[in-house]
C-alpha cells in the first residue's frame, strides 16, 4: 500500500466522475506502485472536438461527456491520469508505468465488485491515460 495522495487539482477533476469511479481511483491510488494525477474527468463537448480533431481520441460518443447522463447519476463515466516519472508529471511516461497504474485501477475495481476498461488495452488505439468504468461486475 502506498502513502500517495491526491493534490487538490486531481480531487477536483476526480469530482466530476461518477461516484463509484471516484472510489476505484482512491483505491487504486492506494494499491499504485507508481503515483499519478487525475488530468480531467468529464469534458465538454467542445473539448471533446478538440481531442478528435488533434487525434487524442478517436470517438464523440466517449464516457468523458456528460451526454452520459442518466446511465447511473449523470456524472462521468471516464477519466484520464498522468503518471510522475522522472520527478514530473508526464503524459509521455513509459507505457509500463500506465501499465502499473491500470493494474492498480483494475485490482480496485474487481475488489469494489466493478468492470473497468484501459485504454491501454485497446486494439485498434492505445489511449494509455484513459480509464473507464463499465458498470458492476
């Protein structure tokens, strides 16, 4: 277990996201080797424009968008981290550090009773920051 805490900033984009995807993250950040920041939750749909226009992701149907709403609570079904590497928060870290925090995310989630999805484990695009709740198992 790791003595890692969420800054303000990672609380508040956190806040937005659906309650039990907020309660995998504060697990997972306990089970983390590695520390991260939570980088957004829920994102307007003019910033989910932008991330399909420059390519950082591939859909405007995503679980970051508050279109969601009403599938459970109408907050965010998404969310994405950065992990700190080499002293400084990176989106460029090695993939194994995304690695280690999805795994953190995973074990979390199959202890809550929860289904997540990594976008690291996708096939036809690779969105390492991404994390995404599905549902209870």
């Amino acid at each position: 277990m790791s003595n890692f805490k969420f800054s303000k900033r990672s609380l508040d984009n956190l806040a937005t996201c659906h309650d039990d995807l907020q309660r995998v993250a504060h697990l997972a950040l306990k089970y983390s080797s590695t520390d991260f920041t939570i980088t957004e939750g829920v994102r307007a749909v003019e910033r989910q424009k932008e991330m399909v226009r420059i390519g950082a992701s591939k859909t405007m149907n995503s679980y970051h968008l508050d279109s969601k709403d009403g599938v459970i609570d109408g907050k965010g079904m998404a969310l994405d981290f950065y992990c700190y590497y080499d002293g400084k928060v990176q989106v460029n870290a090695p993939i194994s550090k995304f690695a280690e925090v999805a795994n953190a995310f995973k074990k979390a989630a199959k202890e809550l009773g929860l289904m997540i999805e990594w976008g690291g484990d996708w096939k036809s695009f690779i969105d390492a920051p991404h994390v995404q709740l599905l549902g209870k198992a």
